[in-house]
C-alpha cells in the first residue's frame, strides 16, 4: 500500500487548504509541516517516513476512509502504525498542537477486528488481568529459561517472546527476598496516602515498592492498598482494546472509592499518566462513574511529586555520599515539570551527592511499554544512544521512573557490561536516609 499522492512529505510542503477530505479526520489540523520529524525517535532510527507523525498520520486518516479493501489494509499497515513508541515528542513540538496520542490510540482500536496484537502482548494482556496468575507464572520461568532458549535454537521456533520471558525472570529474582518484608503501614498519624501498585511493580520492581513504603513510615505516613486494585489498563488502551481498559479503570475507581487519603500515590510514571486520564476515559462512557473519575484522577501523584510537595523531607538528615547518578526522564514524565523538578530536588537534598541529567539529544530510551516486546529490534537500536551517553558519563547509578524503561535500561547495561545500578529515584532516597539499607 503506497501513500495517497494527496500528500507530499517535508516542510510547507501541504497546507490545510490542500488537505480536502482528510482534514477532519484523525490529527485533524496537522499540515505535514514536518517539524515533528526531528523529535521522532522511530523515524530517526529508520529515515522510513511511514515510521514517522506525519507517515502515521497519513495512515490513520486512509484507515478511516477505506471501507472496501480494510482488511488488507490494516495487514499491510499495522506494523508502520503498532512501531510508535508513544514518547509523544511529536506533539511537544508541534506547531499546531495536533492530538496525535488520541488519534493513533482509536486508530489501534479500529484496527482490532482486523488484526490482534502478537501473542506476547495478548498473554501479558490477559495476565495483568490476573496478577495472581502472572506472578505463579513468572516464579516458573527462571527454571526453563534456558530450556526454552534451546527449543528456539535448535527447532527455530518463531513467536516465542523470549525477551518477555528475560523481563520476568530478571525481575522476579530480585523480588524473591522480599516477599516477607512488604507491609502495609499504619500509624498514627494525620497523613494518609493510597498506594497504587498496579500489576508490574509488584513483580518486576518489587524493591521501589519497599523503599517507597520504608521513606513513607520514616516520614510517618499511613499506607493502605486496597486489595481489589489491579492493573491501570493503559497497556490494554495501548493496544487498541478499550473496553478492556475501561472495565479495569472501574474497577480500580471502586477499589480507591471508599478511601478517605490524602493522595493516591504511584511509583510508576507509565501508570501514573493514564490514571491521571481516568476521567476523560470514562466521561462518555460511564457518566455514573466521571465525577468518581475525576476526583480520583485529581488525587493522583506519584511518589516523588508526592514528597516534594508535602516537604516531608525537607529537615531530614541524610547520609552523605560520592556516588554519581544520571537522571533519566520518561517520556511520560517529559511535559510533567513539576515531577521532573520533584526527582532532582529530593535528590539534591543527599550531601555530596552528584546528578547529570541525560544529553537532550536523547529523545525516548527505546522502551515505548509493549514496544519492547512487539518491535525488539528497534527498541535496542533507539536504547543505544543512551547506552553510549551512559558509558560517556560513567554514573554509578541511573535512576528513572518509568517501571518500562527500568527494565529496558537494566537489560541493555547487563548486556553491555556496564557497572551501573539501575533504580527507581524512590530507591537511592531510602537508601540515604538514616534507616535499614536494601540497595
């Protein structure tokens, strides 16, 4: 399937006036200034204009007008369409402020009855539906592992997401110790926070969690979780099935709605951002459940933002160190400044410590939440170029906020060799406090 000759890519080279039909569908406004391409990570990796806004865009606009031929349509442009990461610097530097997020997200909802994601993607669809079942699956795959590495190999078995599988064995062994330190807290005390834990952290970053709740009973905060929260449902929304991000966005509104916190705190940015969209996802969908939707979207923070407003931490002595750390922020976390600032402040405060931000050159690790799964070549090609800034400013440590990106940065530091601790920021601010190390 070739681009309609009604589209011409560069700069200035397309007006609204030249746009007809495809003006008011989806991205409506975009004139193909081509602004947005240097910021692209996925066409600045490939130079394909099909992997890149405005080739998107494009698309999207010619899935809305096929009717005859969809389905063979959809076969031969999921893939240029599934490739986004979803970093959203597109819509950062776009000049007319296109809605390029909601476009593509209905874009994968139309193309569902005609095409599913991957089967890695739908199990972990399914799983994270399940977390129970999730985490008796993931404590089965370190024995196998190499087991069914050997089967890929000799057999050359394909579809087997081998790097899923890495992922969940890398992250359940370092949650293995702590399955019998982590407790709620409750003391007495006037603050009182709802903690969000969703489906990966638990299993794959398990330790943030505990760090999160020992800073928080140091500063003498209550802690409660309540027990029928389950998954945000953004990977759901991601990949095109709303209803399914939908039933579990009510279910996790009914879990929160019953309790009487200050905030509903968070330790993952991915999640973070689509809860803080609850209400727009709701509004005309469930009207019975919008004004729920918003007070509980309005109450969410992550655990940072969290600290740094409160000033729990503001008289506290913390132990000095040398240790030098790179700060890496989420795409998620990129038009968020007040937890950009939230990150580096709460660190600033550990005497002696030294913090470099990542070279703006780099535009989005390479993660993009199932990206990594579904597109595993392009993921490890974008994620080099913070590899090398990495072996350029040799940093003990790398801290983010995104439970993706952790996972992908931890992996391509193993692979590479790298002597670099990869953690959440929550995690390097409990080790410095004047409580029980776990780093």
């Amino acid at each position: 399937m070739t681009f309609s000759d009604d589209y011409q890519f560069g700069f200035n080279q397309t007006t609204n006036s030249d746009l007809g039909d495809f003006k008011s569908g989806p991205a409506d406004g975009c004139t193909m200034c081509g602004l947005c391409l240097t910021k692209c990570p996925t066409y600045q990796n490939s130079k394909d204009p099909k992997l890149s806004p405005m080739g998107r865009i494009q698309l999207m606009r010619q899935l809305n007008l096929e009717s005859a031929n969809k389905t063979q349509f959809v076969k031969e442009n999921y893939q240029a369409l599934d490739s986004c990461l979803m970093c959203l610097s597109c819509e950062n530097v776009c000049p007319s402020q296109v809605n390029y997020a909601d476009s593509l997200i209905e874009a994968k909802h139309n193309m569902a009855p005609y095409q599913q994601p991957i089967l890695s993607v739908r199990l972990l669809m399914l799983l994270t539906r399940k977390p129970s079942l999730l985490k008796f699956i993931s404590s089965l795959i370190n024995p196998i592992q190499h087991l069914i590495e050997t089967i890929v190999t000799l057999f050359k078995v394909k579809n087997i997401p081998l790097r899923g599988f890495s992922f969940l064995r890398n992250g359940y062994r370092q949650t293995k110790s702590l399955k019998n330190e982590f407790n709620i807290t409750h003391n007495e005390s006037s603050r009182k926070i709802s903690l969000f834990s969703g489906c990966m952290p638990p299993l794959l970053n398990e330790k943030a969690l505990f760090a999160t709740m020992q800073v928080l009973n140091f500063c003498n905060v209550t802690v409660c979780q309540p027990k029928n929260q389950g998954c945000c449902g953004a990977i759901h929304m991601h990949n095109g099935q709303k209803q399914q991000a939908i039933e579990l966005a009510t279910k996790n509104i009914n879990a929160f709605d019953d309790n009487d916190s200050d905030a509903i705190i968070n330790i993952a940015s991915g999640c973070g951002i689509f809860l803080k969209n609850y209400g727009k996802l709701l509004n005309n969908e469930k009207l019975d459940l919008s004004q729920k939707a918003s007070h509980f979207e309005d109450n969410t923070l992550d655990i940072c933002t969290y600290l740094h407003r409160s000033g729990l931490l503001n008289n506290v002595s913390f132990k000095t160190t040398n240790k030098k750390i790179a700060i890496h922020t989420p795409c998620t976390m990129q038009t968020d400044n007040d937890a950009i600032t939230s990150v580096r402040e709460l660190l600033e405060k550990i005497p002696g410590i030294s913090l470099f931000n990542l070279p703006d050159s780099i535009i989005c690790c390479g993660a993009g939440a199932t990206n990594m799964l579904t597109h595993p070549t392009q993921s490890c090609e974008i994620r080099d170029q913070t590899l090398n800034a990495l072996r350029e400013l040799k940093p003990d440590i790398l801290v983010t906020s995104n439970i993706g990106c952790f996972l992908n940065l931890q992996e391509g530091v193993a692979k590479n060799h790298l002597d670099i601790k990869v953690l959440h920021p929550i995690q390097v601010i409990q080790h410095y406090l004047p409580i029980k190390e776990v780093l």
